[in-house]
C-alpha cells in the first residue's frame, strides 16, 4: 500500500510538471505566433495556411492534454485518482506510468473504443451523442490563471 502511494504520488509530481510546461508552452504559442505575410504566389498562401493549421492542430492537442491533466489532478484532491470513472476499480499502475491521465481500466477503455468503432457503420443517432457528450465533457481549463501566473 505504501508502494503504490509512493508510486501514485510520482506520478502526481509528474502531472503537476507536466501541466506547467504545457501552460508555459500555450501560454508562450498564443501570444507570438505570427504568419508571415504573404506577399507570394497561391502556393505561397497555401504553405502559410497549411503551417497556420499545423499549429492550431498541435495547441488543440496540448490543450486537450492540459485538460486531461487538470481532470487527474483534481481526481487527486478527491482522493479518486486511480479509479476507473466507469467500473471503480483500480487502474493499474503500469497503464498510469504510460497515461498517467487515463480515466479507465483497460478493460473498460476496450469496451468504449469497441463500442465507437462498432457504431460508426451505423447512422447517426444524435440524441446518444448528446448523452455521450454530456457523460464525457471535459472540464474548462481556466486560462485566466495561466496569465495571471505569467506576469
């Protein structure tokens, strides 16, 4: 027991350096990229544009993860952290150490990643992805906090 604490309590020292970077990172992308302007030809236009998506695409990810990482962290404060959110068992330690954000077991991770590819040949149902939606939103990362912390 006091192995996993020491375990888990790593790996909470990791997400909390991990966020830092990523809110340093974010922090430091949305305030100075700037496109070149484009003075050129279309294909010129287009490799800014393309660059400009690259990097929307790549801070989407980070924010993504900031979230994730915000989620485990407040797990933590619960005394939660660990936990599958859908069948309440432990997570194992060895699927923490590789996403130490993971929100379920394996077993039940199997189950949702089947459940999606299994659904996908079907047509729509848009009242199940609201559900879905709902029962799977991730919480707002404030960034007011990020700034605050910047200056």
């Amino acid at each position: 027991m006091a192995r996993r604490r020491k375990q888990l309590e790593k790996l909470r020292q990791y997400l909390c350096q991990r966020r830092e970077a990523l809110r340093r990172v974010l922090g430091e992308n949305g305030q100075s990229f700037e496109l070149p302007t484009s003075e050129g030809d279309v294909a010129d236009a287009a490799t800014v544009a393309g660059v400009q998506e690259l990097h929307y695409q790549a801070m989407e990810l980070e924010v993504q993860e900031l979230a994730l990482i915000e989620h485990a962290l407040r797990k933590f404060q619960q005394e939660t952290y660990g936990l599958c959110e859908n069948c309440g068992r432990q997570i194992s330690f060895a699927r923490l150490e590789v996403l130490p954000y993971a929100r379920y077991c394996v077993r039940c991770q199997r189950k949702l990643e089947e459940c999606d590819q299994s659904e996908a040949w079907h047509p729509a149902n848009w009242e199940r992805v609201y559900e879905m939606e709902r029962r799977y939103e991730e919480p707002e990362v404030d960034f007011s906090r990020l700034e605050a912390e910047r200056r």
